[in-house]
C-alpha cells in the first residue's frame, strides 16, 4: 500500500471515529447515499442522502481543518430548513432572527447571528438525550454565498429523494364524492398546456372544517368597484341588526362576498330564515355553504393571474391541508399573514 492510500485510510478511520463521538450513532450508512458538496470561506459543507430504517434523512455536514460537525435532519425537517433560508436571503436587514420546530421528538433550531467574522445561520438539534449538535454557516462574501449555496443543495436533496422542487403556480379543484375527498391541484407550465397532480385528502382531515362549516352563512351583496369592502364596518352592521348574542366571524372570499361563521349554530337558522333585505345601502343575500363556495368556474380561470392557489373549496381550508398542496405542486415554502389567519379568503 503506498503512502497516499494509507493517508486516505487514516482519514476516512478518523472521520468515522468523529462521527462514532459526535452524536453517538454508530449505525451505518446506508450504501445509496447520495452527496453534494461546496466551500464557503474556509469552510466545506457536505450533504448527503441516506437511508435510515427505510426512511430518507440528509446529513448535513460542515467541515474545516479535519474537524467535522453534522446533524441529520428528515425530509421535514429538510423543508423547515430550507424555508428559513429562503427567507434570509430575502430578508436584506440582517437583523437576529430564529425559528424552532420539532421532529420526532427533537428540537430543532435555525437562528441567524453574528460575530467578529461576520453573519451566520446557526443550524442546531437537541436529541431526545439533551445533547446538542449544531453547524455554523457563514454568509459568505461576494458571489461566494453560503446561503444561496445550501438552499441550492437542500433543493437537490429534495429532487434526489423523489421530491419535485420547481415552483409553478397552482390552480385547485375541488370534487367530495361519499368515497373519497380529493384536491386536484394542477401547474401551470404555460397558458396552453395543464399538468395535473391529484392529491387525496382524507375525510378526517377535512372533517373538523366541515364541522365548523355548519356554523357558516355566506353573504353576497353588490360592492361598490370605486372603494374596498369594509368588512368590519358591515360585521357590526349586520351583528347589530340581527340581535346576536354570540360573535360572528368574517372572512372575505372576494369582492362582494364574505363568509360568516356564527358563534351560535341556532343563530344560523335564524338569520338565514330572515332572507334576502337591504342592509347598510346593499342589498344582502345569504345562502348556507355549498362545497362549491369559493370555486371558480372553467372559464373564468384566464381572469386571474398570478395566484398560488385558487378556487379551493372552503371545506379544504387549512393550514395543514395547504403545506400539502404546496409540497405536492413543487415544495411548500411559507403562507401569507392573511391566509394564516383566514381573513382574506
């Protein structure tokens, strides 16, 4: 054996070795891992796809001067990641920022700092033990950006572990039938061509929202195009008219249309039996919600432009079911403060 194969010998010995010390796992890897890699300042960063008891998992690891740090993060986890790059290499300010989530028991934690030497993304797990692991990555300088760097590889993590990572815009339709709920979810790549995606959802997942549905009117009146619909404005008007004992909840659908969700279920009753009646200067419908409520029709889909979901049924709506329509159409990254809290829906 010659000098340079001893030598690499002895370092895969003691990379093996740090790792057996690092978090305490001496299971091995499985043979079809898949690795990236790239260096940033002095610094080199390794991520590779392994197979753990018939589960994907990427091990991310930051090495500089023989020393090797990790930790191991599942295909969840992998997404929270690379969400928070995403959004610290949108975000210009720089300022402290951190995120924290859980995994099967461990914590994970992903926090933006610094030091003398400058910006860092701080990535770190606690174990189910207490112990703790974390890498350091560096921001980097000019072209040489760390972030931009690892959401590329966390990307190609994705795609080497089945996932689709290409963002397109999505259009949703909706179809209950007594055997099976389903939301097709479908890219589209161009005006002229449609790739569909068919998601199922479970009753259970949905049965919650259609529960609370019952507690539901739906109210269309004709807006005023010249001013924006004063929701609040109108939800005192109508509470007030109605003598409701309980609130009464307001979310937009579109212009001219909002849904109302009673605190009171007999309320409901009461209020729609009263029918149709000119109200603040409007005339005001109400109707019970349908599965249809919130969808668009066929030809009106070349009227909008630009949305990353429309015309999902109010029954589909949650935040669960919306990270799963995101994964399943390209890779889940975030949802706007008003879809969180459903006041614009």
């Amino acid at each position: 054996m010659g000098e340079r194969e001893r030598e690499s010998a002895r370092e895969r010995e003691g990379e093996r070795a740090r790792e057996s010390a690092c978090d305490g796992d001496d299971e091995e890897i499985g043979e079809a891992s898949r690795r990236r890699s790239f260096t940033v300042e002095s610094k080199t960063f390794e991520l590779a796809l392994e197979d753990r008891k018939g589960k994907c998992q990427v091990r991310v690891v930051e090495k500089k001067r023989g020393v090797s740090t990790w930790v191991r993060l599942g295909l969840d986890s992998l997404g929270l990641f690379k969400e928070g790059l995403i959004h610290c290499i949108r975000d210009e300010k720089e300022g402290r920022w951190e995120k924290e989530w859980k995994e099967k028991g461990k914590l994970f934690t992903l926090a933006r700092g610094f030091n003398r030497a400058g910006a860092f993304l701080r990535l770190g797990v606690e174990d189910l033990e207490r112990k703790r692991f974390c890498i350091f990555l560096p921001r980097g300088r000019r072209d040489k950006r760390g972030r931009t760097a690892m959401a590329e590889m966390v990307c190609q993590m994705e795609e080497l572990a089945g996932r689709r990572t290409e963002l397109q815009e999505v259009r949703t339709v909706g179809k209950i039938t007594p055997a099976k709920s389903y939301a097709e979810a479908v890219r589209r790549t161009n005006r002229v061509s449609l790739n569909a995606i068919k998601m199922k959802v479970t009753r259970e997942e949905i049965a919650g929202n259609l529960k609370k549905l019952e507690h539901c009117l739906v109210a269309s009146w004709k807006s005023n195009e010249k001013e924006e619909d004063d929701l609040e404005r109108l939800g005192n008007l109508w509470a007030n008219s109605w003598g409701l004992k309980g609130k009464l909840g307001l979310a937009k659908l579109e212009r001219g249309k909002a849904l109302l969700e009673f605190e009171d279920i007999s309320e409901v009753q009461r209020v729609v039996s009263s029918g149709s009646r000119l109200m603040g200067g409007a005339h005001l419908r109400l109707d019970r919600w349908n599965p249809k409520t919130g969808c668009r029709v066929e030809e009106e889909m070349e009227q909008v432009a630009w949305v990353k979901i429309f015309g999902l049924p109010i029954s589909l709506w949650s935040q669960g079911i919306l990270k799963k329509i995101g994964e399943e159409c390209g890779g889940f990254l975030d949802m706007d403060e008003r879809t969180r809290s459903m006041s614009e829906i």
